[in-house]
C-alpha cells in the first residue's frame, strides 16, 4: 500500500505518484469493467441455453383426460367465535 505523508501544505505530488495512482485507479476502473462484462456475458449465454432448451422441449401434455373431474380444497383458517355483543366495542 502506498502511503503519503505531507507536513507542508504547499508541497506538491510527485509526478511518479501521480502516474501511479492513474495507472492503479485505471486497472480498478478495468477490472470492474470486465467483471461487469463477464457477468453480462454469462448472463446472455445462460438465457440463450434456456430459450433453446425451450424450443426443442415440445408441448407439455396434460395428464388428466378431459372427463375426469378434479376436486380441489382449498384451506380456510378457522374463524375466531365472536359474541354480538362485543361487536360495538373499540380497543384501544
């Protein structure tokens, strides 16, 4: 890690550590650059391979016939049992 430390406030940066800090401020932008493109590409490749897959999967055939009845529950959670009475009463 480099590390400056200036007592003088009118002390000027080294040109070296200027170049420097571009070159290493150019390869963090670079390497977020290709991070970033890699992931796209993944990305792009990843959903091309599925949208073929699709393609070529064929119609999903249904199991049941068209005269078979389904029966279907559905859950219904029980009901608190409230008195009439306590039906005008706000808590607060």
């Amino acid at each position: 890690m480099i590390q400056f430390k200036i007592i003088d406030g009118q002390i000027k940066m080294p040109l070296k550590s200027k170049i420097i800090l571009g070159i290493f401020l150019a390869l963090g932008v670079l390497f977020l650059f290709l991070f970033g493109l890699a992931f796209l590409v993944f990305a792009l490749v990843a959903g091309a391979a599925l949208f073929i897959l699709n393609l070529f999967q064929g119609k999903n055939k249904s199991s049941f016939a068209e005269d078979d009845s389904i029966e279907i529950r559905t859950y219904s959670p029980p009901r608190p049992k409230s008195r009439p009475k306590d039906d005008d009463i706000i808590d607060v």
